[in-house]
C-alpha cells in the first residue's frame, strides 16, 4: 500500500499540538501526522527545530502539509521550508486553515489516497469561506433527473459527527461517481459534519457516475449497519 501525504500540525503550545495530532489519528489511523508543538524549552512559542524535524518525519514520499496556528508559527514554518533544496520544498505545502479542522480534514483526504493538492484542498474546506471550488461537486439538473438516490435513518448513538462521519468519507471515496448526502458532497468530511446530522436524522445519498448503485448501496448499508456503534 502506498503511503500517504504526511501532516505536521505546529502550534505554539505542544498540548494543543499533541491533541490535534491525537484527534487526527482517530479518523485516519494510518497517515503520518507529526505534532511541532511549543519552544525548545519547553514554553509557549515555535520551534525551528521541531518544524525541521517534523517535515521530516512527515513526509513519506508523497509529500507533506503543515498547519500552522498563529502568525509567528507560519513566520518559522516558512523560514524551515526556506532551507530545503527546490526538490524537497516543492513537496512540503502550509495550509491556509484553521489547525484542527484543517489537520482532521486534510488527514482524511491522505487516508483515501488523496495527492498532495487533493490534501491541501481539502485543509482549505476548513476555513469557513465559500472557495471558488465550493460548487464543484454540484450536481446538474440532468445530472440530478439520472441520479441513483437512496434514503436511510441514523441508527448509531453520534450520528454522523466525527468518526462515523470519517469512515462515510473513507467509504464514499473508493467510487469515482459524485455522490451527495443531503445536498452536500459526500467526500467531504466537514460539509458532512457541517449537516449536524444526530440519531434518527434521514439521510438521503444521491449518486451520479459509472459506479453510483454500487455506491449508494454501500453508503446505505453503511448508514444501517449504524458504523460499528454498539
């Protein structure tokens, strides 16, 4: 299995480092998510030194994202990404987005087996703002007339928050259609969040694409099998 684009969350306080790493690793076990959290001393502050070492834990082959928190820390996460040779740097993107949302969101999307921009993208959903590519996985109206659509109830106890609504992602991402839930895309893990869907929500997943029955059955049986919630 190929590895996937690494994640390096900096912040000025290592707990908050070490917590987002921990909150990120729940919904993608299998990323490298490294944490660059605190001064050298062990204070609040940044480290160049752990930014440096942290690129490097990250990255895998494929590349790495950092998110950072407040201003100085983006100031010394550049001035570690000036010292790599063109070749290393051109694999290594700070994420304009908030540091948790964008460090789960972008984690999810190197779990799928997201590349490099599908990672940093999906970091960029975090903001808040409508982007430029928000509308992108709209579906037409002829799309919407030949669509596959399926509706189930929301049986396990969180609804569809956090991890149940990682594995919906992970699940909807193995198909090549657009596919929707509730009107937002599918394969996006904080439009879904975004919904608020609790127990006993419905939810209807529509499909348009080469593979859409197969994967409306799949999301459906998903949803009803309540994600392994007891």
């Amino acid at each position: 299995m190929a590895l996937g684009v690494g994640i390096l969350v900096v912040s000025h306080s290592a707990k908050i480092a070490e917590g987002t790493v921990e909150l990120a690793k729940q919904m993608a076990p299998s990323v490298v998510i490294v944490a660059a959290g605190g001064s050298d001393d062990g204070g609040i502050g940044t480290s160049f030194d752990k930014i440096a070492s942290g690129i490097s834990a990250a990255q895998q082959g494929r590349g790495v994202v950092i998110l950072a928190d407040l201003g100085s820390a983006i100031l010394t996460a550049e001035t570690a990404l000036d010292f790599l040779d063109d070749a290393d740097r051109s694999l290594v993107v700070i994420a304009d987005a908030p540091v948790v949302e964008g460090a789960v969101a972008a984690a999810i999307a190197s779990e799928t087996g997201g590349s490099l921009s599908d990672v940093v993208a999906a970091a960029r959903t975090a903001t808040g703002v409508a982007d430029a590519h928000a509308d992108e996985h709209a579906l037409t109206r002829a799309e919407v007339a030949g669509a596959v659509e399926r509706s189930a109830t929301l049986v396990n106890p969180s609804g569809l928050h956090a991890r149940p609504a990682a594995e919906f992602v992970k699940h909807a991402s193995k198909f090549s259609s657009t596919i929707q839930i509730n009107g937002v895309d599918a394969k996006s893990l904080l439009r879904i969040m975004g919904l608020g869907l609790a127990k006993g929500s419905t939810v209807s997943i529509l499909a348009t694409g080469p593979d859409a029955s197969e994967a409306v059955d799949a999301l459906i049986a998903l949803v009803d099998s309540g994600f392994g919630e007891p």
